[in-house]
C-alpha cells in the first residue's frame, strides 16, 4: 500500500546527555519547559502545546546523542502496515511495552542506525486545573518560567548516505522530500534532504556527516513560530553563557527562522521561530540547491554557519570535537550560580 | 471511501466587486498582488508564494460576493471520486472546462448554496527570469509594492444552518472540525465552526448567519505569517483610507493573528498574521466553546468585534448593510488621488 | 532662567495597593521585576535595565494610587534652581530625607495635587556578580521569570483642569507639550496634554478627569521597547487572569504601541512596546487633535478605549468604580494557585 | 559656555555615488524615500518622517563617500556660540548660503577631515494634502513602495585617530560618549567611540581607520525602529541583488539591531530596527569594552562582523576596496531588469 498517509508526526524525541543538572537547568529554567515525570534516570518533559504526556525524555549517560524518536502514525492500522514494511526492508526491532504516556512501540532504526520507533496509543496531556489554559486549543497555561517554546518541531540527523537514508524514508514510511542540497561539481551526490509527512516544510532532515560517523544527531527543533522569540532566545543564551553556534537568522531551504545552540549537555538544539515554507501542494515536485551556489540556503541575512562545527558536529561527538562546545561547563557554571 | 485524505487544500477563489478600480487598488497597490491575466469582466492576481497560476480572481459585479470556491484533491483519483460523491449528495452541478490556469473542473454547492469547484489540473505557476527568487521554495520574489502577502490562507463562509453545512463538509469531502461555537443555554445550536483537509487550524470556517440570508461570504483570508505584517498592514490601512473592523490580535479560536478590512467593493478581506495553531494529531477531539464563555474564543488581546457589523454583515450585503462599509467611496478617492 | 533642559527624567514612583500580594505576584512573577528590599509597608523593585536602585516602590494601603513620583533633574543645581522656582508657584513642599537608594528630595504637588519630588542623589545599580550581563550598557541580566519590562517609561495623570497642570509644568519645570487633544465644537478645552524633558514622545500625559476628582493616577507605563512583548504580555494576562483594558494596538498620539491592564491591586499599568514618536526637533511645535475627529489619534488599528473605563476609572477609584475592574480577586487567586 | 544642551540632532546628509541610478533605485525602489528635489548634480531625497524638506542628499561624483553631514543646533544663538567654538578650534570653514530647505550654515571639518556643516534655520516640511497623514506626528503618509525606513538616525565615521576625533565633538559641540572600545592589551588606544547630543545611544560613532585614510564614511543609518523590518529588509536585499555585509542581529554595543548592507553606489548603510539603549541618566558614565573581550559588542546573537569588509571598507574605498563590494553591478542589473 501506497505509504502517503500513514504516518501523522513526529511525537517525542529522547536525548542523552553526560551533564543532567545543566541540560536540565537548559529545558526548564531557560525555555520554561515543564517536568512531568522522572523514573530511573531519566525526566520526561513537555511544551505547553504539546498534545500528550512528554516530548522530551532526557536520560544521564556517559555521552550526548539522540536514544529513540517516536514518530505517531495516521491510526492504529496504519502502524502495524508500517510495522510489517520496516521489517520487510531489515529494519525492525520488534514490539516494546512503551513508556511512560507511551502504548506499544514498534521499534527500528534507520538505515544509518538512528533508533526509532513507531506508535499509535499515546497518552493524551490533560494539565491540572490550575493549568488549563482558556485558549482551548493549548493544552496547558504560557509558562512564566523561561522563554517556552509550544511544541517539538523536527529533527535534523546526520547520516554517512544521505540518498539511501532519504530513500528508505520515502519508500517505507511515505516521507515527502521537500527539498535537497546536491554537490553538482561533485557527482551529484546528495548532501542532504529535508522531508515531511505532512505540510511543515520539514519534520526529519539529513545531512551527510562528513566525519563518516553513523548514526549521530545533528539537532533536535522546538518551535516558537514567532520570530522575535529567536531574538528574544539569544539574548537569553547571551546573558545566562548558552553557546550560540548561529542565528537568529533565517535558512533560504525551509524558509525556517533559526537559532542553533548547545545545550549543556553538547546537544545541538534549534528553536524555530516561524512556521517555515508550509508545502500545500500535493504534488510538490522536490526543489534541488546546488552545494555550489547555496547562500541563500544557508541564510537569507547576513549570517553564516561555522564550517568548525556546523557540519561537523554531531552527538555523540567524535574524538576531538566536544573541545568545540563551551556550554558544558559554562551552564553547569550558571546553574550553581543562578537561583 | 473514507474521504479523509481526498482534499489538499483551497487552491483559489473568485470574488465579485461593484467597484473594480477600488478592489484593483487594494489588492495590488496596497496588498501587492501581482497581476498576471485579464479576461472578460475579470482580473487575475496572485500571491507571490502562491504555487498556481493566480489565487484570487476579481470579477465586476452589481453587487461584491464571493462567485467561486476552488478546492485542489490529493489526486486525479481522489477527484473522480468526490465528484461521485458529491452527485450522490445532490449536490453536484457537472464538470467545467476550467479557466485560466485551471483544467477541468467539478462544480458544486454547498449546502447553504456556496458556489465551489474540486480541481486537479492546475497550471503551476512558473516566474519570468527578473522575477524569480533565489529563495527556491518562493515562486515569485517578494513584491516592492505595499504590503504583500505570501498566499491565499482560508475562507469565512456564512450559513444558515452551520451543522447541515459543517456534517457536509466532514461526511462527503474529508474536513476535520477542529473548533466550534455552541449556543449551549440557546439549545446547543452551533454558532460556528472551524474546518480543514489538513494541519491548518482552519482552511474554511462556518459561522451562523444571523439575518437568514443564504450562501454570503464572511471573509477570504490572505497570509502574512509575520506577526508585525498585521500591524503594518493595519498602518497602511489607517493611513490609505481602508475601513479596519477589527484587529490587529489574535483569536482564541485557531490562535490565528487577525486583521479585518473592508476592501473597496466592500468584500470582508482577513490578513493573518501567525500561522494559528497547526493540529499535527491525527485523532484531534473538536474543541467546542460555549458562546456564553467566549471572551477568549474572540480575542486573546482586548480586542472587540463589533456587533454591528461582525455578526451580520456579509456579502452580498442585505438590505441596509451597505451603509456600514465606508470603505467602498474612501477607497475610490484614495486610487484617484494616490499616483 | 529658562528652565528648558533642568529636568532629566522620570525616576521613581510609588504605587499604593490594598492587595499586596496580588501586586507583588503582578510586578514580580507575571512581569518578572526584581525585589530589591522591603521596608515597613513597602516593597522596593526595579525592571533590568532601570538605571537607579529601584524605579518602583509599592507600599500597603487601604486603596490603589499614586504616593510619589520622582523627576531627576539634570544638575545639582538645576534641583535648585527649580526648587525655588517651585517655592515660588505656591507649589513646594519643602526637602525631604530621601528614600532607600534616593538622596535628598525637595517634594511639591502637582497644581491638581498629585505628590512629586526632584532628586539630585540617586545610587546607581551595581548588579551582583551573577546578575551582571555581558550586554554592557545593561544594569543586569534580562530575568528568567515572567516578561520582563525594560525601564520605567512614564506616568499618565487625570487632573481636573488640565491647561493648569500643563502650563506649571511647562513653566516652572521646562516640559514640552509634543501633542494635546481639544474640544473644539465644546470651546477648546484642552482635554489632553502629552509632555516630556526630553525627546521621548512623552513621560508625562495629563488626560481630563470627567468626575471632578483631583490628584488621581491614570496609568504608569513600563517599556518593552519590541512589539512582540506586548502581545506576549496580552497572552500571560489573559491565561493568568489578569484583566485587559484595551490593546495591543498603537495610539495615534505619541505612536506608542499600548496595553493597558490593571494590576490586582487595582491600578492600572500600561506595557509600552514600541519607543513611540522621537521628537527630536529642538523647535517643534505642539500638535493638536480636535477630539471631534479623534479616531486615529486613539488607534491606529481597531482597537477601541472602554468608555466605562479608560475615561473615567483612575485610582483611587471614587465610589462606585471598584466594581469595574475585576483583577483584584482574580490576581488574589491566581497568586494563590500558581506555585 | 557649557556646550552639553547644544546640539539638537543630525538633521541631514550628502552622499556620493559614482552609481547615480543604482543608488537612486536603491533608496526610492526598495526603501521608498520619496525624491523631493533635483538640483544639478544632485537628489534631495525624505524618509516619511523626516522633519525637515530632506534628510539626504545623493550626489553623483567619481567615488563613493560623505559630502556633508548636518546638525541642527538648539537655538539660533547656540548655533553662533559653536561657530565661534569651532573656529577657535582652527575647524571653521566659514559660513555658507544653505542649499534647498537649509538655511545658512557654517561649515566645518572633524579633525579627521569629515565635511560637515552646523545649522538653525531649516524648512519643516509640509506634506502635499494627498500625502498627509492622519497620525499627526508623522510628517507623511508611509510609502506604499518599497520598505520605507521612517527618519535618518546616524552616522559612523572611520577616523585616523578616534581618541581626538572623539574630544572634539565633546569638548566643542559637547557630545557625550556613551561607550568606546579600547585595545587594553595594546596599550589602551581607543578604537571606537558612540556618541550622541542627546538621549539616544549614539548619533555618531567614530571607528579607527586601519588603512591610515582619513575623512572616510564607515556608515549612515535609517531608522525602522520595529525589529521585524530588520529581517524584511534583509529578505528584499537577498532577493533583489543587494549585498549584505552582516545582520540582522543586535550590537551588544549600543543595543542596537542591524543590517548592514552596501547600496549600489558603494556606500555601506545601515538599516536600524530598534531605538538601541535610550540613555536617560544625566549623569551616564562611559562603558568601556575591552577589544579583547568583545563579542557580546559585535553581537548579541551569533553575527559576525566579516574582517575583509567591516573593519577596513569605508568610503571612498582605498586602492583595491572596489572588489570587496559587488552591490553597484548587481544594483544596477537589478535596477534595469525590474520595471
């Protein structure tokens, strides 16, 4: 079966992080998000726009990077299609119980090692009275704490082949590319592609990881969709010492208001700032930017991305690289200090 | 067939006006549609990142209204079988030979006798070279004149029976009721009803039409995405001498960035301003509002809707109501005085 | 001698509240100002980027008001200078101790009777080492909590006859009057006057009280400098139950763009989101508004001014007019439940 | 005399370009300045609030560069008392007949060698009826072309010694200095200074000229003082041919938001989307940024200041600059190929 409409969004998203008192200190304090839950190591966090129990899982481990994605599908007979077509093309990894707010997964990974899993039973968020909002369509009250952002937006891997990496997306789960990076001089070979099950202009995107690293996570995106909260994000990441790598700027593929920083932990988060291209067209034919002539891809301002870490790091760092993020320690510094 | 994934998306709209030089004015020296075709009585204009070859079709008349409704499918097939679909639902009215930059076409009424057509052959719309964008996502390069938005958002259609018109639009073609208004101390009667084919908040809206008039036009919405657009546009709107009902703020239905104007012909025309809330869950449950509790629902700011005009007025105007738009003469005088 | 450049600016105010708590929660966790002491009945605060120890005091009180506004002046001996000069009106109230981080005062009264002081001697705020900002030119670091304000921007007075108030302050402390509003067809009383030491579009209005009341506060303003925040602000005040007069909009006069809520202790506060008009000709000339024809001049959008309120309300309230504002017992709750 | 209270403000500029249709493309097609005369060589050109007949004046010349800069005194008799200062200071060029809507001037040079010019008598500017605003304050309806900034702000001059450049403009036209850079490590030379005769963060900066050249412009800015216009700004100059040397981003120093940009003529000017910190203390003492510690100065977000233009182009460019700016063709294409 056609795979186009099987699959609605991306749903949650766990990271690791090495440093748990600065990450934390960064999802709560500096963007306001809410705790809902700890068990074991992890603290399970959420926007107030997100609709159901968590977005975020943040897990201690020895090293940064991404541990699982959730992404929901359209019903629940879509994802046990889903389910079959993944372990038809090798990359299934069974049935789990779930999570916390989380029904039965089924588990897989993407061609490039990325762990993944698929759901339809989800918890739906219900705040406590003292939380309801009266605009009936936000789950839960603005925090007063921090810069919030509303919901998870997307995010962005790193992978050693962009082109099998895209193909497996499209083909088994019905991702639409919207739009591509091709090194024309170079033999065309894709540098990266931005993709989505629905109208955003991206949920997953890919860049190749020139590192020859697998599996590793470029960012993870919160949204704003208000582009003076990017402004507003870095004056705070200025002030409380959050390294920012770019932005606020906004990128010529996606049409997407960025501002890249680290997380204490050595994450690479984005806090999105617009709504981006929103691709009404059912029939979209992908647009192609040649690697050679890519400024505007990069940024419609002024900006620039720096070529020491931009498109090279990734998380789990490799050897050599967590020397290039500074917020690690500086956060777990501003987390002492700041009561 | 379960039309649930058989629509894409509003594709373009005809509106009628009695004064074609004041309309022409509004929409390409203020707003800064381009033009792109004239034909009979009629004018074409576009957005410059709408994907077709125009979105709005200005049309002389006795009276302003709204004279077509354009809905693109999610597929050729998908066309076929709506149109099926809507003969069986009594409400078809036969193919068309299309228009300018639209194919073949199904036409058909609402229930409350909106004219409307499905469309799959659309001509996409191609720049000439001086007015393509190195933004590859944007057809055109943003406007130099007035105002521009990027396209075509949504429509605000009146009816006398919002539930006849909202369980048509969900059972034959696929919408999801994201919000509704409910007279709950009146009986439970619907007031309002907000709809669409895909994230958007709302695509096609539905609101009671209190003077028992049928098949009028609420508003055509165009879309900024930019929060200070609204009150710029506001600005503009002040200075050149356009009637502004109500905004710049945001309702608490669809948390969408509104701006209301009368255009000279006197047709109600929205500018919004955000991208309003984006239902990425697949199994969203309508939210209904008690209009005994709307405050919100209305605005999140201290905005107003005037009764006079915002609950009544709709075009073609009944008797009586052209008196309430001064936009019509004021508007005529600005485009012969502004060169 | 031509008193033209002996006042600087607007300093200090002290508000009175019967509702302390909901104040404090107002000032503090909804707009995230900083507590720098307590003393008796009084609660010293101070937005980031204010220049001085504080620029807010709230002192305990039986009903909401204004206790005291201080203008610094530009020399010590400017301060007097224009103390004689007011000696000299019938108008000084003699020197004064000063306050926690002011010096000595010489105090006077408005003609309506409203309570100031000039002030020379102000400690400067030296931010504590975790709370200075890299952003030089900035007192300490934006807070995490709440949306905070800037500065102290300026203070709106009812008076009973405003060309009395207007000339004294023109006369005796060198302001300009950058915009008035005039009952032309009612034989030009002057029923607004908008004023400053400075190029500021205003730090003083002085608006007509319609009751006969003398010495009442209108509104003390706060400034965010960026539009956005005020539609921020109109959100967190909304959801926490905090209630809008009017606005986000922009006045035609003085251009600034406005919210305007009343804190839980009864008085109302303006968030200004702009910078409004700079006047910065040395030789401007006043600008009048016929209030006949007054539309603009109250908004540059829809917005509309609650005649049941904003024309009439200022504190303290006379009798009758408590009922109006309904955020006293709100903000009560709220304080109550939001941890 | 005490010079401190007069200057009023920078009130206009002349330009030279060796671009005269790019540069007036530039400035009326994309920024909607209206052209309010022509004399010889020269435009006279208006921002839509500007307060007098222009506020620059565009030249056509063999290079790039300031012509003149004139400040508007605060009285007729402080304009005397500083031309008596300037030629005492053996600055003094005389005085001249004035040119279209100015007055008599007298003419002096910065000890650098900027041309520049004091004046009382101005032509306020009267808008024609059908460019009258109905927001009083505001000299003219805002343009329907382009993206109009509302007035001129400042200017930054490079200079040969900033620290005597700097003195002068303190000690004869008593400016103050609001904040410097200064190169501890090498020896504490001052490498920029902002400056301004009133209560904005700086009306002129003065930035040391690595090339040795003297008299060189760095920048003249306009004013949108709306943030988001910043990012417009930007979106029009990618789109339309305009390069973009930095921003939008926020100067540490200053606080002020920024896009530089060069106009076809080779000119870099500034577009300015906030009012930067506003400096009410009368009593402000000078912050000092170290050149070594520096970042949060050049940008609160993560803007860079490209070294190969930023900090040695200004104009006239020195041998070899020309290539560094690719504007003037690209303008003039552009102004050739949009209609």
């Amino acid at each position: 079966m056609n795979p186009r409409f099987e699959l609605a969004h991306l749903a949650h998203a766990e990271l690791l992080t090495p440093n748990m008192e600065g990450t934390l200190w960064f999802f709560t304090e500096l963007l306001g998000m809410r705790e809902v839950a700890r068990q074991g190591d992890s603290v399970y966090l959420r926007c107030y726009e997100d609709p159901y129990h968590h977005s975020l899982k943040v897990t201690a481990a020895d090293a940064p990077g991404l541990a699982n994605l959730g992404w929901r599908t359209t019903s629940a007979d879509a994802l046990e299609r889903r389910a079959d077509a993944l372990d038809r093309a090798g990359l299934g990894r069974g049935w789990t119980k779930g999570d916390l707010g989380v029904g039965r997964t089924f588990a897989f990974e993407s061609p490039d090692g990325h762990p993944m899993e698929l759901v339809w039973d989800v918890e739906k968020y219900l705040a406590p009275p003292e939380l309801r909002s009266p605009i009936l369509t936000r789950r839960s009250k603005r925090p007063l704490q921090g810069l919030p952002p509303r919901r998870l937006d997307h995010v962005n891997l790193m992978a050693s082949d962009v082109t099998v990496q895209k193909e497996m997306f499209e083909q088994t789960l019905g991702f639409g590319t919207r739009e591509r990076v091709v090194d024309v001089a170079g033999g065309g070979t894709e540098i990266g592609a931005w993709m989505s099950v629905n109208i955003l202009g991206h949920e997953m995107a890919i860049m190749a990881d020139s590192t020859g690293s697998r599996g590793r996570l470029h960012h993870l995106a919160f949204w704003y969709g208000v582009p003076q909260h990017n402004t507003d994000a870095a004056e705070l990441c200025r002030e409380y010492g959050v390294q920012i790598e770019a932005g606020p700027d906004i990128h010529g593929i996606t049409q997407g208001a960025f501002l890249y920083v680290f997380e204490p932990g050595g994450n690479r988060i984005e806090l999105f700032g617009n709504s981006g291209i929103l691709e009404l067209e059912p029939d979209f034919e992908t647009v192609t930017w040649d690697l050679a002539d890519f400024d505007t891809g990069i940024a419609i301002g002024g900006a620039t991305l720096p070529a020491e870490t931009y498109f090279v790091y990734g998380t789990p760092p490799v050897a050599g690289q967590e020397s290039l993020i500074t917020a690690s320690e500086i956060g777990t510094r501003v987390a002492a200090t700041v009561a």
